[in-house]
C-alpha cells in the first residue's frame, strides 16, 4: 500500500493510490472547511454547504441530474463535514473513473445554489439537527465537546443552530465558498487500479481553473481547566448516555501512537478491560468504547456507555476504577502485544476498499500531516513499549484534564461532582 503525489502549479494536492487489481475507483476531495472554520453568526454553513454542492452545477442543472448519472453507473457517493475538513467522494467500478472525476470536480468547481433548493434543504438540515438529538448516543458527544470548549468553533455543532440554517441565504454561501474553496487549501485523492502519471493529468484538466486566493483561516483553540468538570443534557431516555474523558494531544503530537494503544487496552475490543469490567461483570450496559480523537490544535481521549439509569453512580465508578488501574499499573507484555496486533489488525481491514485507502492517505494530506504508509504506521506501533504508556497516562489522566458530560434524566450536576475524581 502506497502513493503517489504531486502539488500543481495552482498548489492543488493530488495523491494518486494505486491498487492493483481494485475492481473499484474512488475521487474524494477533501478542502479545509468546517465549523472551525465558521463564526457565531454562521455556524451551520460549511455542513449546510456541502448539502447544496449536490443541488445542481452549471452543467448539470438539477440534484436528480447528479444523483441518476451516478446512479446509472452502480456508484456509491457520499459527503461529510467536521470540525476541520469537508470532503465529497464517489467510488464505482475502473471504467467509470473519467466520469465520477468529472461530477466530483464539476461539483467543486461550478455549483448553482438554486434559491428554490436551498429553501427546500432548510427543512431537511432542522430535520437532521432534529434526528441527531434523538440519538442520545451521539448527542452526548456533542455536549461532552460544549463542555470542554463552550462558546467557541470547537465547543459548536458542526450542523450548527435551527436559527441560523434557516436564516441562511444564497449569498452566504458563495461568499464562503469562496474564502475557503481554493487551491491550496484542497487536496484530491484517486484510489484504485490506476496509472498515477495519467491520475496527475486528468486532475489538473477536471479541476482546472480553481481559484488561487488565499484561504481565510481559524481561530485556535483555547482550553481552560483547573479541576473535574461536569455538563448535563436533561432527556427522557431509557438508559444514561455519558462520556467521560481527558484533555489529550493534537494531531501531531508524537505521544498520540501510545495514547492509542492505551485506548485499545481500555476499550477496544470484547477483550478490553472496560468491556470485560462493564459488561461481562457489572451486566450494566450493552455499549462501551474508548477513542482518541486528536485535531491541528486539541485533542481528546474519552470513554462512551449507555448504562442502566438505576445504577449509573456505579458505572461511572467502574470507568474511573479502570483509569485509575492503567494510570498506576503498568501494562504488562502479553496485554501490549495483544493491544498492539489489535490495532494493526484492524488498520489493514480497514483497508481493503479503494475509498477506505483514499480516506487514509487524503486525510493525512488535508492536515498537513506527514503521510505515513500503513507499514510506517505500524513500525510506529510496534516501538511502543510499556513505559511510553505509563508516561502518557500519567500525563493527560489528572483531575485537571478530567470531564464528563451525561444524557439522561438529571438536572443535578453536583449529584456527579462528587464522584467524579482520579
């Protein structure tokens, strides 16, 4: 597994992934646009305007235009917006490369905004924004991330507020576009059975033309925490949803390889700790997970559940007790190893289709990492020892990088002060 890349003149990033044999191809194009990005008064807007990149482009007039001819060739398509990145991609078999490279430059390069379909996608975004907060599962998330960064890009929904998606108007979004959809701030990626040197070509034909301005940038992150810190979101749910979580590194910090494995150790997997103590003893949920989540400028280590709403003192101690445990006791071999073959294990399964491979090494280029192969990638794993994981531990599990945010039917914040403490 490797790439190739090439910066054009326009300072376009192209990464070509040649995968011989792939049945499939996959475009993505990934720019450096999300709520990060946005102000109070237009949070909302780079999700908002990824919708309407799929409403019509100057060749093909209407969404049904775009959504048959993709249709007709089997593709699959796709789009998304984070904090950070928004990316549009669309994946079908070898012969259709041409064409899908066509419709994903086409709808980068010359989208419409049709007044009409912008008025009539407000009312599918409420209904998004209204669907995610009937997921108590994923709202948690959201309110775990007010809690850590309040009234700033970071600390803001992605989807942004009802108020502001439906006061928004055709102007806003060209006006946007324009301070964030350029060249040098936008990478393509093409993943499948190709020729890299032809890849090159036909991107700088497809997408000939960008704008070259200069990209409007974000505000960097401020974090401030002196202790343990609690946020409720009242919710009539059947079990209690929470996150509990540290403070952690950035992107590129070069602790994050251990603070992986640590994450594998605790909550990846049947045979993690958390699950084993969670699940298989206490019986006291169906769901726990840990993840690092790291960023250009923050970053995240944190713990999910659902647990039983009866007993949820008892959950949130069962986590902690686990925190406490791999904070105090080092990791010994055969669990490293084990946490170790697991993280490889899954990074090569999760690469076995083209637009897994265009996710891996765009990603890394649309943050301006340094692009790692999979096999550097696990060379990094393979150099973490027990020590490294006790060091971070260590570091980032401190009462003063300790939170925790709860959906569920509580208005009585100090009720998990109390127990809330490493």
């Amino acid at each position: 597994m490797n790439y190739k890349k090439k910066v054009l003149k326009n300072g376009l990033r192209v990464i070509a992934v040649p995968m011989k044999a792939s049945p499939s191809v996959t475009v993505m194009s990934l720019i450096e646009a999300g709520s990060k990005y946005e102000n109070k008064q237009n949070n909302g807007i780079s999700h908002f305007l990824e919708h309407m990149c799929f409403k019509g482009t100057e060749k093909r007039l209407k969404a049904i235009d775009i959504s048959r001819e993709f249709d007709a060739m089997g593709a699959q398509n796709n789009a998304f917006t984070s904090q950070e990145v928004t990316g549009y991609w669309a994946k079908a078999s070898n012969k259709h490369t041409d064409q899908i490279l066509d419709i994903i430059s086409d709808m980068y390069l010359r989208p419409t905004f049709p007044v009409a379909d912008l008025e009539t996608e407000k009312g599918v975004i409420v209904e998004e924004i209204n669907m995610y907060e009937d997921l108590p599962n994923r709202l948690v998330h959201e309110v775990f991330d007010e809690l850590l960064y309040g009234d700033q890009p970071a600390g803001w929904s992605v989807a942004g507020t009802r108020e502001n998606v439906r006061g928004f108007e055709r102007d806003d979004f060209v006006n946007y576009r324009k301070n964030h959809y350029v060249a040098s701030a936008t990478t393509v990626v093409v993943a499948g059975d190709i020729d890299p040197a032809l890849i090159f070509k036909k991107v700088s034909k497809a997408f000939d033309g960008m704008p070259v301005t200069k990209k409007v940038g974000k505000k960097k992150v401020v974090e401030k925490q002196n202790g343990p810190m609690v946020k409720l979101r009242f919710k009539e749910t059947d079990q209690t949803h929470l996150v509990i979580g540290f403070r952690a590194y950035d992107l590129y910090d070069k602790k994050t390889q251990a603070l992986r494995i640590l994450s594998v150790v605790l909550g990846n997997g049947m045979s993690s700790r958390l699950f084993q103590k969670m699940r298989e003893e206490l019986g006291i949920c169906y769901y726990v997970r840990s993840a690092v989540d790291g960023l250009t400028d923050h970053g995240t280590f944190l713990i999910s559940a659902g647990v039983d709403s009866s007993r949820v003192e008892e959950g949130v101690k069962g986590i902690l007790d686990e925190v406490k445990k791999i904070k105090s006791e080092k990791v010994p071999e055969s669990e490293l190893r084990k946490a170790k073959d697991y993280l490889i294990g899954n990074m090569y399964l999760g690469l076995e289709s083209s637009d897994a491979q265009a996710n891996f090494f765009g990603s890394q280029e649309i943050m301006k990492e340094k692009i790692k192969t999979p096999k550097e990638v696990e060379k990094e794993i393979q150099k973490i020892t027990a020590k490294d994981i006790s060091k971070v531990a260590k570091e980032i599990i401190t009462n003063d990088r300790l939170n925790m945010a709860i959906v569920g039917k509580y208005k009585d914040e100090s009720r998990f002060k109390k127990i809330l403490k490493i």
